[in-house]
C-alpha cells in the first residue's frame, strides 16, 4: 500500500509539474506571435502617402471628395461598430477577431489597390472602421494567455513592436518614394504581402479558453492591473498575488474552471462598474482630458496630410510624410519611455500639466495652419504629436491606479468611445460636405482653437488643485504644531497657581 501511495504521489507530482511547465512557458508562444502577427500588421508604407495616392493619376480624386465625402465614412462606421465588436472580441475570446481584423485589413489594402471611384473609397474606409474596431482584441488576447506577472512584459513588447511596424514602415514608404524604386501600386502589392504573412501567423494562435468579461474563472481575484503598480512595489505585489493559491502555484491559470456569463449580466455588470468608476472624481477628470484630447488628435492626424498637400502639393515637391512620420514616432515613444523616470506628483501638478502642454500643442497646431513653410508644418506636427504621446501617458497611468484589469479595459473603452462620439459630431458639422464641409485651413483653425479651450479649462482647473493642496497642507501643519511657549506649563508651580 506505502509503494502505491508513493507511486500515487509521484505520478501527481509528475502531472502537477508538467502543468506548471506549460504555465510558464505558456506565454512565450502566443506572445511571440502576437507580436510578429503586430508587426506585420502595421508595417504599411502607403499610409503616409494616402493622400498623394488617391489625388494622384492612379485614383484621380480631387481634395475636396477625399476629404469632405471619403474620409467622414471612416469616422461613423467605427462609432457604429465599435460597441459591438468590443462585446463581440470577449465573447469569441479573442482570437477569432484578430484573425478577422486581419482578414479586413487585406480587403482594405486590396480595394484601396484595384477599385475606383468614390464609393469604392468609402466602402473601403467602412472595411478599415472595422480593422480599427477590432484593434481592443490585439492587446486583451494576450490578457487572457499571461499569467498576472508577465502582463507588464507582454504588454511592452506589443506596443513596442507595433511602433517599430509603424515606423518601419514609413521609413520604408520614405524611401521607396523618395528613390523612386516603386510606384504607388506596386507598394500596396507589397503591403498585401507584408499582411499575408500577419494573417497566416494569426491562424497558429492558441485559443484562449477565458476572457475578461464572458467567459471568467470562477476563483478569479480582482486584482489591481499591474499597470498600475510603481516598479519597487511590483514585485511584493505579484509576491502576494502568487501565494493565493498555495504552493507557488499561480491563483489564476488556464486550467481553472471558466464560467461563462450571458449577455445581460455582463452589461450589468459593466454598467454597474462604469458608475463606481466614475464616481471617482479624480478619474473623472483624467477621462474628461483624454477623452477631449483624443477626439483633436485623431481628427489631426486623420487630416494632416491634406494639410501637407495644401501647403506643399506633392506634384511640386518631394513629400517626406513617411521621414516625418517616423521621427515623431520614435520622438513620442521617447517622451513616454521617459515619463516613467521622472519623480513628479502627478495627483498634485498632473492637471496642470494637461493645461500648460494641451497650449503648446495648440501653438503647434496654429503653427501648422498659418505657415507656407512645409518642413515648418512638418515641425510643428512632430512637436504636436510628441506631446499628445506625453500627456496620454500621463493619463492612462493616472487613470489605472487602483483598477483591476477588467475595470482599466472598461474605462478606456469607454474614454475612447467619447472621444469617437465628439470625433463624429465634429466631423459631421465642420468636415461632412453635408454639414458645413469647411476647407482644410478652416478646419485647422478650429483644431487649434479646441486645444486652446482645452488647455485653459485644464490650467484654471490646475492651479485651482494645487492651491487647495497647498491650503489643505498648511491646514494640517498648523494643526500639528505644538503649543506656545505661553500657553504651556514650564514649572510645577505654575500648575498649582492655575489650580487656585
């Protein structure tokens, strides 16, 4: 009975290391592959020289469809599917979404390539909503893979990558133009390549058996997203999570059981945890500023390179979009790599940070409109753009402290959907050709003139957060400080005449 017993004991031991081995080298793998999947993805040396292309003689479209009739299709598709793929990404878990942002993104490229015709370009802008919609199952897939300790790393070397696609590919786009090695038509083909091999990585993904919302472990802990945590607490912190379980076995694994919820008491659930998110003041107002200042970036970004054109046509001039986006890229990545350095008491001098930089970014901005300076508007994006990426920072890392993963990913979906909801109403009264269908000039005026608004009702609010700190501290140092000298007991005789 003992030799049984301890052959019992030694197959359980075998079996338990065997699953601890696949937790840990769990993953790598799928990481790996996301990452490659990412970098492919982005890697698209066209997009900096969108304009260009469909102005040019292979699309023959004036500025005026393209930007008050092509564009504004991107912006109410995506508001449209956006609630309902973000529902439909944690349902599949995952990975279906990603293969189908793939998918979308190769049809995309393909219609951008061999349709004509202004509602060829709008469908077209209707399939690439949805690649941008579907972009939320890129970074939870890996969510739902990673045990607690490694989301931090994963998380890293997704954006990372991603950037390095982005970059890579205007540097490429750069110089595929600038030497005239390609035409327009042979990069796209090239594009479809570069996607092609993202889609076939995206099909060896493995399939996450939870997910955030609908598909939960039953002995899941709410814990803190380790976004959240300062790097010298990180370690005691995932110490804690670690030891739930018993054993050095991780609480959270992908072998515990997984209940899966219905729909209704998911968006209970989410609606109950938008309300107590909210009702935080201090997030409150970091998602007003993001919300905001993403709606203006986006609509920024999305129509610069009209601006570029009207400054500088391309048919007179060597355009250098791609050189242009790539600088500010890698200078935005470097503002944000050095946030996470800096020793600033963002509680107290966040705010008015938000003011003072969302000014420079509308001086930047006004800078852009009124210059007949190319490389001073190509200037004044980079600056704009760095500090965008800075203060975005600022704001999620502001934002995470003290949610769990479930909660961040509600709240920047939520920040993001603001920010698409104000992108549409402006879209559709300034740009629309239906609504004002202003000119490209007029339309950066107002962009400058938002951030302007923006900056001040953050800077008064600011200083009004500093003053009510600093008053809130002398409240309590004068509490503190001892008696006076006179009003103290020096001696024992002076006691006893008090008391007579």
């Amino acid at each position: 009975m003992k030799l049984c017993g301890d052959t019992g004991d030694y197959l359980f031991g075998s079996v338990r290391l065997e699953a601890l081995k696949r937790r840990r080298a769990g993953w790598g793998y799928p990481t790996t592959l996301l990452c490659i999947y990412g970098f492919f993805s982005t890697v698209k040396p066209i997009e900096p020289f969108l304009i260009p292309y469909l102005t040019g003689p292979d699309k023959n479209l004036t500025v005026e469809k393209v930007t008050n009739e092509i564009f504004p299709v991107w912006t109410y598709s995506y508001l449209a599917v956006l609630v309902p793929v973000f529902l439909l990404t944690d349902w599949l878990r995952y990975k279906p979404v990603v293969v189908f942002q793939c998918i979308n993104l190769f049809v995309t490229t393909a219609m951008l390539l061999w349709l004509q015709g202004v509602a060829a370009m709008q469908a077209m802008q209707f399939a690439y909503a949805v690649v941008t919609a579907s972009e939320v199952a890129y970074f939870s897939y890996i969510y739902s893979i990673a045990e607690l300790k490694h989301y931090r790393k994963a998380t890293s070397y997704c954006r990372s990558v991603q950037l390095l696609g982005y970059t890579m590919g205007s540097v490429l786009g750069q110089l595929l133009v600038s030497f005239n090695l390609m035409s327009y038509n042979n990069i796209l083909v090239l594009t479809l390549v570069l996607i092609s091999i993202a889609l076939v990585t995206s099909l060896f993904l493995p399939m996450p058996q939870r997910s955030m919302f609908f598909h939960r472990s039953q002995d899941r802990h709410e814990t803190g997203n380790v976004e959240e945590q300062d790097a010298q607490e990180l370690p005691e912190a995932l110490g804690r999570e670690d030891m739930c379980a018993g054993d050095g076995e991780m609480a959270e694994s992908p072998e515990e059981p997984v209940r899966t919820r219905s729909c209704s008491q998911v968006l209970i659930q989410l609606w109950r945890d938008f309300l107590q998110c909210y009702s935080t003041r201090e997030l409150l107002y970091w998602s007003v500023w993001w919300a905001l200042a993403t709606c203006g970036y986006n609509q920024t970004v999305n129509y610069v390179q009209v601006l570029w054109q009207h400054v500088e046509p391309s048919q007179n001039f060597t355009v250098y979009n791609g050189g242009v986006e790539a600088v500010s890229n890698l200078f935005g990545a470097a503002t944000a790599y050095g946030i996470g350095f800096t020793q600033v008491d963002w509680a107290q001098w966040g705010e008015l940070a938000l003011g003072s930089f969302s000014g420079l970014g509308a001086a930047a901005l006004f800078t852009m409109t009124f210059t007949a300076n190319i490389w001073a508007c190509y200037a004044g994006y980079i600056v704009f753009k760095c500090l965008y990426i800075l203060l975005i920072t600022i704001a999620m890392f502001q934002v995470a402290t003290d949610l769990s993963m479930e909660r961040y990913a509600l709240i920047f979906g939520a920040n993001n959907f603001g920010a698409l909801v104000l992108q549409t109403i402006i879209t559709s009264v300034v740009v629309d050709g239906r609504g004002l269908g202003l000119g490209i000039i007029p339309q950066f005026i107002i962009y400058g003139s938002y951030f302007s608004a923006i900056a001040v009702i953050f800077f008064l609010r600011g200083v009004y957060t500093i003053m009510r700190v600093r008053q809130s501290h002398r409240d309590s140092t004068a509490a503190e400080e001892p008696p006076s000298l006179k009003d103290s007991d020096t001696c024992p005789e002076q006691r006893l005449s008090r008391r007579n």
